[in-house]
C-alpha cells in the first residue's frame, strides 16, 4: 500500500476534485465518518458544510486542507467492508481519527485506491500538527496495515502503480470533462516527478504522453493575462480536441506556478547532467548511429528519448533529452554546443566520414613507432603502437602527431625572438 499526503489551502477545491470524479461515474462515496448522521442520509453540501465550518474555527490555518489517497498493488481485491476499515485504521493511527473526513473509492486508474478529504483543524479549534507526518506516523500505519490484512508492500509494488500511461487521443471524447480527465491523470504524475527548466522542457515531456501546454499566439489574449491551455496531441503530434485552461484543474498547473518550478528544477537536475552527456557520447561512439532518428533508437536503450523539433522542410532546429532514469530534462544547448541539433549532426557526420577513411585505409593494430622508447624493454608510449584499434579520425586529432600529416609547406615557421 502507498499512502499520499497532500497538504492544500482549499477544502472546498479537495472536495469538489472528488464529487466530481462521484458524478463522472468514476468514484463512490464510502463513509462520512464523525459526521452526525450516516454518509447516504447527507446531501452534497451538508458534507462541505461539516469541514468548513471544523476548518473556520482555527482561521490562522491557513493550509487547512488534508487530501490522502491510499493506493494498493495491481491486482488486489479488497472488499468495500475492508477498506473501509483500512482508511478508519490509517487515519486513527495518524491522529485525524477524531476528524470529520470522507473516504472516496475511485474506479479511474489501474489499480484500486482510496481518496481521504479533510481538513488539519480539529474539533476543539487547535491546529492539528502535519510536520514530519509522513516519516513519523504514515509510514508506521502503513506497514502495520500490510501485514494485517496481507496488501503488497509499498517496496515492491510502488513503480507499478505509479507507471505513466500516455493519454489515447482515439479514445478521448471531444468534450470538456473526458479530456480534463485523460490531461489530468498527465499532469498529476509529469508535473511532480520530473525536473524541468522551462516550457519548451516540459512539452518535450508531455509530447510523449500526447498531451501539450500552449500559450497561445502573442496577441492572443491568453497570451498577454498569461494563461496557458492544455490540449491533447494526435499520433502525429497535432493538437485536437478542447482546450482546457490550467485553473479548471485539481492542482491548477499555470504559468506562474511552473515557472516558480523551473528554478528549482534546474538546480536540481544539475547533478545528473554529466552523465546524461556520457550517455549520449557512448551511444555515439558505440552504436555509430548514420542520423538523429537512428540515434534516438539507441538512446532507447539506456531510457533516454530524444525529441526533435523539425521545420516544414524536414530540417532539425532543436533536440530535447529525457532521461527517464532521473527524470531530467535538457535542452541540447544546456548541455553545450555539441549536443544541440546542429552540432550533434555534424558529430554524426564527422564519425561516418572517419569510419568510411578506416575501411578505406584500414589501420593495423601493430605500426613501428616513430620515436624510439628510452628504454627499449619497456612498452612505447606511442598510442600508435597500442594493441586496441583506434579510428583514424583519434589518430588524426592526437596532438603529438598532428604535424605530421600537416605538409611541410603548410607548417609555420617559428619566429625569432629580437634580441634587445
């Protein structure tokens, strides 16, 4: 089981997110627990009115809202009865037992799932504290409720239930609440997990689970307030469908609040750039790709996607790595020059040109070397007269023997200092 705990500022946005999800026919209220009458005797707004009014009684909590979703392993059948006791259970041992709170069962993911709303303000108006909650209290209850009632351990199942899939479009209804549906499930998981910089980073991201965030045109009008949309992507990476603003969603992903990511993300994501850089560079030298297409195939392989912006003539003007290990994303240019779409197809190119001189003059792997060893016992140092073959363009780029395939009329002379 893996338990989530989300702090927030609006009960009212954490409660709506799930009577949606009621009404859409996807979830089903299960207790309105501490509530003075049964959770099916109770209307829509007399279940809002209970945490607001708990949650009013403390207005200096101002992050009064507490939304908790208990996720079980693929596979697992869990009677209603159950996990109505495993969600009394959890939220006993984590100190909201006392709490008014409703549990929601939602039927939209792979895996089956609880959602918890309530608020961080108990009855008696003192502020319930939340800090270190998750390491202090969470993790304990969940441990004991999998060994209770035999669930899969956090450890072993945790990847799987969080698996990203990418949004069908074909199956995607036209209409405002399926495709808020298959863009937030996106969202939810993209926006947490990985570590970009910029807007251009993150559609690079989105793009592959068909779903990308548009600004619009510079003299639209949700250009100059600065909104930005969402929309889904077709299999060939055209938008179709609604668009749909960024406050119509549970976590309201705007422009302000991912450009206070970018920074961090960037700090980040630095560590890692180095071995992404290595990655790319192996890959080169290994698998000799002939184009950027062939060279994203290989990058497959050690979980690295490279997405390529192309112009209406077919010639690319930009590369964006993701690194599917770290959850990093560069830009090519944050990477340097040589990893930018120019410059990484002038390395191609230049290492189909090296590789066709090698097969042209093959090289053998034992050559004489041109300056004698001090010591004739000990091995030369002359990378000439290494056993491993090295390619003609290596040999051609090695500093010491550089001048010796420069012609004699080509070299410049030294010149002599003046003697005062």
């Amino acid at each position: 089981m893996v338990a989530v705990i989300r702090p927030g500022r609006s009960i009212r946005r954490t409660f709506h997110y799930n009577e949606n999800k009621v009404k859409a026919g996807c979830a089903e209220l299960l207790m309105a627990e501490n509530y003075p009458v049964a959770a099916e005797h109770l209307t829509e707004s007399q279940r809002l009115n209970m945490l607001l009014r708990t949650a009013e009684s403390n207005p200096n909590v101002e992050a009064n809202s507490i939304h908790i979703s208990l996720n079980f392993a693929v596979g697992e059948r869990l009677t209603e009865a159950t996990m109505k006791a495993i969600a009394s259970e959890y939220m006993e041992a984590i100190g909201f037992g006392n709490q008014p709170y409703l549990v929601y069962r939602h039927d939209d993911a792979a895996h089956p799932h609880l959602h918890i709303a309530t608020v961080k303000v108990g009855l008696d108006g003192e502020r319930i504290e939340t800090q270190n909650i998750g390491k202090n209290l969470s993790e304990p209850a969940r441990k004991a409720l999998e060994k209770k009632y035999g669930l899969v351990r956090a450890e072993d199942h945790q990847r799987q239930v969080f698996t990203l899939i990418p949004v069908d479009a074909t199956k995607v209804i036209y209409g405002i609440s399926e495709t808020r549906k298959a863009i937030g499930n996106v969202l939810e998981t993209v926006l947490k997990k990985y570590k970009y910089a910029s807007l251009a980073e993150l559609n690079a991201v989105l793009g592959l689970y068909n779903v990308s965030a548009e600004r619009g045109s510079e003299d639209s009008r949700t250009y100059k307030r600065r909104g930005l949309l969402y929309r889904v992507l077709d299999e060939k990476g055209k938008p179709i469908g609604v668009p749909i603003k960024a406050s119509l969603f549970y976590n309201r992903p705007t422009l302000e609040k991912l450009e206070m990511r970018f920074l961090k993300n960037d700090v980040a994501r630095q560590p890692h750039k180095e071995k992404l850089k290595s990655t790319i560079d192996f890959t080169i030298r290994s698998a000799a790709p002939a184009s950027l297409e062939s060279l994203d195939e290989a990058l497959k392989n050690s979980r690295i996607r490279m997405v390529i912006r192309k112009s209406k003539e077919g010639l690319a003007y930009g590369i964006t790595y993701v690194d599917m290990r770290s959850k990093c994303v560069f830009n090519g240019s944050a990477l340097g020059k040589s990893y930018s779409a120019k410059g990484l197809t002038d390395r191609l190119r230049l290492e189909q040109q090296a590789d066709k001189l090698q097969q042209t003059f093959p090289l053998k792997k034992d050559v004489p070397s041109r300056v004698p060893a001090e010591n004739p016992h000990e091995k030369s140092a002359d990378p000439l007269t290494e056993s491993k073959e090295i390619s003609l363009l290596e040999r051609l780029m090695q500093y010491e023997y550089a001048s010796q395939y420069v012609p004699y009329e080509w070299r410049k002379k030294k010149k002599k200092k003046k003697k005062r």
